[in-house]
C-alpha cells in the first residue's frame, strides 16, 4: 500500500524524507517522488519510477515537504502517475493513500478549467482544492471544502507555497499519524516511517485533519472545523516492530487490515465493475479461473451469479482450464490472480486469448502479467501483503466479485438493495469476529490432534476448502476441507477421537439445519467438533466460536478472519515460521 511522509522543523526536509520514505520499502510500492517550498517560495519536486533506495540522495531547498511511495490503483506505473501531483499554478502539492470512487465525475467538470498531467483519481484532488482557493479562501478551507464533493478512501497531505508555514494532512479510512519532535513535526502512514526521529506519536481517526506547523499541531473535524482535543502516545518499539505496527507477524497485521482492505473494495471504481458486469452479460460462456486461494475466490463467487442472477458462471482451476475449458470467442475468461504472475492462471488466460475469447482479470498488481494479458483489468486496491498465506487479499477478491454479482444483478432488473445495504456493514461484520481473537487463540491451544476436516455446505463448500488450506500451509497439520453433503459418502469412515472437525454455520435456512445434522453424525463416532456458528453458539459442540449473524450470502467474508486467525494461533504455537511457511512462495510463477 501506499506510503505518505511529511516533515516541517529546523532540518533539509527532503533528506529527511527521503530516509523516512525508504522505512516504508516494506509496504511495497512501484513509484516515489518529493516535494519542498525552498525558503524562497517555490515548490521542488522530484518523482521517479523504481525504488528509492536506488537513490543515494535526494537533493531540494526548504525545511518543509512531503514525500510519497506509490502502489498504484489507477494510472500506469509511470513518472506522470508518481506523486506529489500540483495544481495548475504549481503553487500547492498534495500527495494521497486510497480511493476516491467519484474522480470521473469530478473530473470531468474541473477539465473545464484545469490542466490535467496525470491518469490518477488524486490529481482531481489537488485542483479542486485549487479552484476553491482561488476564490480568497485559505488553504485550509480550501481543503476542507473540498474534501466535501469526495468520496471514497484516503490520507493526505497538502502544502502550499502561498502558506509555507505548515502542511495539512487529513484522513479517511486510510491510516495517518503525525510524530511529535522538538521544533519540528512528522507525518506517516505509519509509525515505521519517523520512528528513528521521534518516539512520540498522535494517530489522526477517520473525519479529522491537522494543521501542522514546526511548533506543533491542530487537530479539527472535517465535518464541522470543531477543534479536537487528543492525546499523544509513546511508541516504545523497534523499527522492526514497527514495520508490523506492533504485531508479531505479517499475517496476524494483515488479518487485523481487512476492514481496511474491504473499504477499499467498496470504493474500487464503479465504471470498473460495471463493464465487468457487461462483459459477463454478453457472453455466452463465462469461466472464473484461479489457483489456491483465488480459486476459492471463484468457487464462493460462482454462488453469487447463480442466486443473483441466475447466470452460470464456471469457476475453474486455471491449470484445469487449459484441459477441459471449452473456449471459443463468444467465451469470456477472468483470471483472478492477487500477484498477476501466477503461472497456471496466465497460461489459462493466454490460451483463451488465442482461441479468440475475451480476457479480464482481478488483480492486485498493476502492471504485472495478467495486467497486460487482459482487455480489462480491476485493481483490487488491497495494497501489498507480505506473509505468503493469503489473507486480505482474499476478502477484497470477494469483495470485488460480488459487486460484479450485485452489478450484473441490477442490469437484468433483479432486486439487490437488501444484499448491497448489508454489503456495506462488512467492515464492522469484520471487526466484531477480530475482537473475538483471543477466545480463537485459546481454542487453538485446545486442539491437539495432527488430523482435521473441515466442513460447510452451498456458498461455504468453498470457504471450507480454503480454511483448511489456511490451516494445513502453515501450521504444517493434515487438514482436508470438503461439503458436508459428502461426508456419508466415505469420509465419515475416518470420523474418530484422533480427527476434529471444523465446521462453519451460517445463521439460519436448509444449509444451516443440515450441516447441524451432519454435525450429531460425527459426534456420534466420537468426533469433536469446533463450531463456528453465526448468531447464536450450538450446543453439543466441544468448542463454539459464535460469529456476527448475517446474511447466507455474505457469510464467507464473516467465517474467513475466524479460521484464518484459527490457523495463525495454532501455526505460532506449534513455533511454525507462519510469514514465510516451508516450501511455499508468494507467487507461484513455475508449472
């Protein structure tokens, strides 16, 4: 993801940035670039395409700046693309983390008066601010007025050499923290960032910006203007840690960041989705093809345009695909890759492509293969996830795929309000299952044999899949998932007091009174049983984990942070290396 710094004190505020642009390396970026207010008033800019560590120094006049890595959502990866972005005049520079969902439409009405340099959502931002400051107001009311007409996700940071006494910096659902020094003033994405230069630390929430000078700083809200008293904390880690945010592990930070990696879904631009939708509707054949836990992805969404829409849509096994898919040009194959390297999918996809068909892809890495291969991309803004087991990213594939379910739904007239007003309490859906990681921790402690199956029915046969390749990938554990419609049908023969079974209940309908019948079937074979349950525990289970209740449809977003946590706790106890398990890769981009 993205990476914002800022400084304004008594130092050469590019070196300054500079050095705490390269504690951000880790968050992965493609793009970076810097910009001063020398003491004579002129704005210094500095943007490259590659890594910042490949550059020694970075030479501008001035005490203040601010400094940008980019992961990108939208634009190439390009030098037009990097921030900082300026306004017309070159008088104010803004760089920008996050989404902003309506950029076409205001686009579209400021290119009446502004020149635009770049394909990024962000650049509207900064002339916005522009055009309403022309109009005598500060820059402060220039951004707050501003940040009125945006929707969507972001961080920012903004000077100006018409007030080159401070910056402003606001923040909605993407993370912003300012560092506190003597006589001078830090802003970060993250306290990795200034942590060499100040220990001091005051995170900003969702609704507020700062003004920041070298004395210090104001917090308002962004609704109202209204000052906001808050306390500053003391950050006693190591830049280590820090690069974690204080978690012990990649994975458990990228768990604890899907609420955040949903958002950005949700605000994934709506013409994006929608011409996904159409390619679906006018095809005659669709496939969905991906590997591991993107097949998984495919598989959940298959439901989705079945009870949506009422629209086959094949999800398959890329390496599969090449077998047995039957492809011609009325066919339409979307690779769903989180890297856009992985071997199978591109080969799948460059296959259909010769055959004729049409190619689009879900994925996280601009510029990557699949990215290429494809007529039409979406960005799944989930930024980078560095442990190898794939967590975020799996939430906001699903995210994406159902708003195209949603979309398509609407398109053939089909009622969806119910579905997309619940859609958008995902994030909280989410954070309510996070607060539940201790009482997963201590369930995980519990379980003791080296065999489990997991086990749901209809849109979370696939969930079951993938909790048991979270689970068997780094805690190193035999774990098979399958439906629970199939366990008469063998494996309940293996059913005993060595073999726990995991299984995941949604809140209520036939899936939820079935899988409860298969449940007394295995505990009638001395089975235990680990039930996630939505609403309300089961009783007769060894052990219950109850889940927020909500609808069927949205379940295998709820389950997946509770059996990935399940997997996380029990993989750290057994002292498994759980970023980096054995004989596994990111990206797997060999045959």
């Amino acid at each position: 993801m993205c990476g914002i710094v800022g400084y304004i004190g008594y130092r050469e505020a590019s070196k300054v940035i500079h050095e705490c642009l390269k504690n951000l390396e880790y968050r992965g970026y493609d793009s970076w670039g810097i910009a001063t207010i020398s003491n004579k008033n002129e704005i210094n800019l500095i943007k490259e395409v590659g890594m910042i560590g490949d550059i020694k120094e970075v030479k501008l006049l001035g005490s203040l700046g601010i400094g940008h890595t980019r992961w990108a959502t939208h634009g190439g990866v390009e030098k037009k693309n990097a921030h900082p972005h300026l306004d017309c005049k070159k008088s104010i520079a803004l760089v920008h983390n996050g989404i902003i969902s309506n950029f076409e439409e205001l686009r579209k009405k400021l290119e009446k008066n502004h020149a635009f340099t770049s394909d990024t959502d962000t650049e509207c931002i900064v002339h916005l601010i522009e055009e309403i400051k022309d109009n005598d107001s500060s820059l402060e009311n220039a951004v707050r007025k501003a940040l009125s007409k945006v929707k969507g996700t972001y961080a920012l940071a903004i000077i100006s050499n018409k007030e080159p006494d401070k910056i402003i910096c606001a923040r909605n659902e993407s993370p912003l923290i300012l560092g506190i020094g003597k006589n001078e003033m830090f802003i970060g994405s993250d306290i990795a960032s200034f942590l060499k230069f100040t220990k001091k630390a005051l995170p900003l929430d969702d609704g507020e910006y700062a003004i920041v000078t070298s004395n210090g700083y104001v917090v308002k809200e962004i609704a109202t203007g209204k000052e906001v008293k808050k306390e500053p904390i003391i950050v006693e880690w190591s830049l280590e840690v820090a690069e974690k945010q204080g978690y012990p592990h990649f994975m458990l930070k990228e768990i604890y960041e899907e609420p955040q990696a949903i958002t950005q879904a949700l605000n994934v631009y709506p013409e994006d989705i929608k011409k996904l939708a159409e390619m679906i509707k006018n095809a005659n054949t669709v496939y969905l093809t991906g590997a591991g836990t993107s097949l998984h992805a495919c598989m959940i969404a298959e439901y989705w345009f079945a009870k949506l829409c009422n629209k086959l849509v094949i999800a398959i096994d890329s390496s599969e695909l090449i077998e047995k898919g039957v492809v011609d040009e009325k066919t339409l194959v979307v690779g769903v890759t989180q890297s856009g390297e992985t071997y199978d999918t591109l080969l799948a996809m460059r296959q259909a492509k010769r055959k004729g068909a049409k190619v689009a892809s879900i994925v996280n890495v601009i510029g990557s293969t699949a990215t290429r291969i494809a007529e039409h991309v979406i960005l799944q803004a989930s930024g980078i996830e560095i442990a190898v087991c794939a967590t975020k990213t799996f939430v906001s594939q699903l995210v994406i795929l159902l708003r195209v379910a949603i979309e398509l739904a609407k398109m053939q007239g089909n009622k969806t309000e119910e579905i997309e007003k619940e859609l958008y309490l995902l994030p909280e859906y989410i954070k309510e299952v996070l607060k539940l990681d201790s009482e997963i921790k201590k369930v995980a402690k519990e379980l003791k044999v080296k065999n489990y199956l997991f086990i749901g029915r209809g849109i979370n046969f696939p969930s079951a899949l993938e909790g048991a390749l979270k689970f068997k990938e780094i805690t190193y554990l035999h774990a098979e998932g399958m439906s629970a419609g199939l366990l008469k049908h063998g494996t309940i023969s293996l059913i005993d007091k060595d073999k726990h079974t995991i299984s995941l209940i949604p809140a209520a309908g036939n899936n939820s009174t079935r899988i409860k019948s298969n449940i007394q079937e295995v505990k009638a074979r001395n089975g235990e049983v680990l039930a996630f349950t939505m609403g309300m525990p089961l009783e007769n289970c060894d052990f219950n984990i109850t889940l927020p209740k909500c609808n069927e449809l949205l379940s295998p977003l709820v389950f997946a942070p509770a059996y990935q946590l399940l997997a996380y706790h029990k993989a750290v106890e057994l002292g498994r290396n759980v970023d980096k398990p054995r004989a596994l890769a990111k990206s797997v981009t060999v045959e």
